[in-house]
C-alpha cells in the first residue's frame, strides 16, 4: 500500500439550498463522510483529514472534521440561522491517492449530494 | 519567550486542544504567537485561528519538517525581535515529523527560549491502524514528546486507550503520558506542560 504518498486537494465551494431548514450539519457531515467512502472502498488509501470550514462576522464559525468514514464527525461553531447559502473550504487530507483523483471524487460526490438535497454546490473559479 | 510544540497526526485534535490552550493563556494575560504550518492549498486552522482574533503566524509552501525548517528559524527570530510572546505554539501539519522540527531549534539565534516543550497528541480512534501503515510517523510523534496526550478518551475504548497509552510507554518510557477529553479541567494540564504560566 503506497500510503506515504500525501497529495492534498483543497478547494471553495459554494453550496445554495433554499429548502436546507438549518440542516447544514447533516449535509457537510454527509459530503465528507461520502468522499472518505469513496476515497477508501479500493482499500488503497488512508484518510489522513477531510474538513470544511465556514466564517460568519462577529467571529462565528462552523468546521466540520471527518477522520474515517465508519467515525462519527466532529463539529465546532455552527451556521447562523436562516441562511440557504454556505462558502465552504474543503480540505481533503488522504494517503495513497492522486490530487486529480481526490478533486474527481470531491465534486462529483458534491454534485450527487447536490441533486439528492435539491441545491448546488458549485467550486469557486 | 517559551516554546510549546504541539504535534500529532491528521485528525488528532491538536487544533482543537491548541485553540483550547491559546484561549486559557490568553485569559492568564499570555502574550501568545501561534506558528501554524498546514499543508494543502488553503488552510483551514489557520483562516479559523484568525476569525478568534488569535495571533497567527504561518509557514507557507511546503512542510515545516522538510523544506521549511529554514523558515521555522527565521519566523521564530523574527517573532523575538518583533513581537516578543512570552509563548509561542508551533502546530506543525499532522503529516510533519517533529524531530526534525526540534532538529531545527537549535541553529535559532534570538533570545535563547525559557523553556521548550514538545507534546504530542494520540487519537486512540484509530491509533492501532495509524500504528501498522504509518509506523515510523507515530513512533516519531511518541518518542520526540515530553508530555504525550490521548485525545478522545470520551469517545474511545478502554482498550484503545490501553493501546495508546502501551506504545507510548513503549516508545519513551520517560514521557508523561495523560488522558484528554472534552471535560478535562485543562487547568490540570497547563499546569504539568507549562509551569511557568503558575
């Protein structure tokens, strides 16, 4: 097993839900629990960190952390309320994987979450 | 001016406990820098660091254990000379091996440190798998510790905790070795870490 090998892949996104009623929480925890699955299932990678983060003024935050997909996430903060649009850094931290394969497997699982939850998320350009 | 570092591997919680730490000095009127070194394109604990108005420093371009440990001593005289902390928490990235970070400190030349600490952080979660395909790595992260912190210790097993505990013994028996959770007075902590702030 390659797992020495460290490409991380970050990226911003932008997530628009008009119907999300608050529940940011379930969705960040299911996009990063979702990339570990896919990132893991060849049994060739190691999840080094997967985590996200939002900034809100007056010093609020809201980070999620993934460390494997069968763990339960970690949050710190939260997202104030009545927001359906999110700016979202992404961290993907995996041993054993390709920077391109790690960017493929980040968005088009965003995209399949994206569709499931009725919103988009879109990578800033 | 003391150094504390923090190391771990990815995913251990050391910005979680750092945050804690900053946030406990800074009530004792702890004039504090943090050193963070991420790897990835945009860092994430350094943006958060920022938005609790924490005082942060960070190496960019690489990894503080390889190709940045020129930067290191630099940031560090530069931190003496300009802002003089009465402490200063480098967070290595999880992927850095701290011997080469302490390897590092000693071709520092500013006012010479009051004390210089290294704790080293184990998520017992996972520690077992990390411990068979990342031996050389956690080893490092033991053995290169004054203090070696379990993290986690609510949300793990006893025996994983047994297991942390036992290769932490293992690697340096002279470590002292404690177990952290979210409700740990971290008063008791800082105490054993940094004296110096009592």
């Amino acid at each position: 097993m390659d797992v020495l090998k460290l490409e991380p892949y970050a990226v911003t996104l932008h997530f628009s839900f008009p119907d999300i009623q608050g529940r940011w929480e379930e969705l960040l925890s299911q996009l990063l629990i979702s990339i570990a699955e896919e990132s893991t299932k060849s049994g060739q990678a190691v999840v080094g960190h997967i985590k996200t983060l939002s900034l809100f003024p007056e010093n609020q935050f809201f980070r999620v952390s993934v460390i494997a997909p069968d763990i339960p996430p970690t949050t710190e903060g939260g997202v104030p309320p009545g927001r359906t649009e999110l700016v979202v850094t992404l961290n993907v931290l995996i041993y054993g994987m390709a920077q391109a394969d790690l960017e493929e497997i980040a968005l088009s699982t965003a995209e399949k979450l994206a569709a499931e939850w009725k919103g988009r998320i879109y990578p800033e350009t | 001016m003391n150094l504390l570092l923090f190391s771990g591997f990815l995913g251990s919680g050391k910005t979680t406990l750092v945050l804690r730490v900053v946030q406990y000095a800074l009530e004792k009127d702890v004039k504090v820098a943090i050193l963070v070194n991420e790897i990835g394109e945009v860092g994430i604990d350094n943006q958060l660091m920022r938005q609790l108005d924490m005082n942060v420093w960070e190496l960019l371009g690489g990894c503080i254990c390889c190709t940045l440990s020129a930067d290191l001593v630099s940031t560090l005289e530069q931190l003496d000379r300009e802002y003089s902390p009465d402490l200063v928490l480098i967070e290595p990235s999880g992927a850095a091996d701290p011997r080469s970070i302490l390897r590092a400190l000693p071709f520092y030349k500013g006012t010479p440190f009051e004390s210089q600490t290294a704790v080293s952080i184990l998520d017992p979660l996972r520690l077992e798998m990390l411990y068979a395909v990342m031996t050389p790595l956690i080893i490092s992260h033991i053995q290169n510790a004054d203090f070696v912190l379990v993290t986690k210790c609510d949300l793990a097993e006893d025996e994983q905790i047994a297991f942390a505990r036992r290769i932490s013994l293992e690697h340096n028996p002279e470590a002292s070795i404690f177990n952290v959770d979210p409700d740990t007075p971290l008063s008791v902590l800082m105490e054993k870490i940094t004296p110096w702030m009592f």
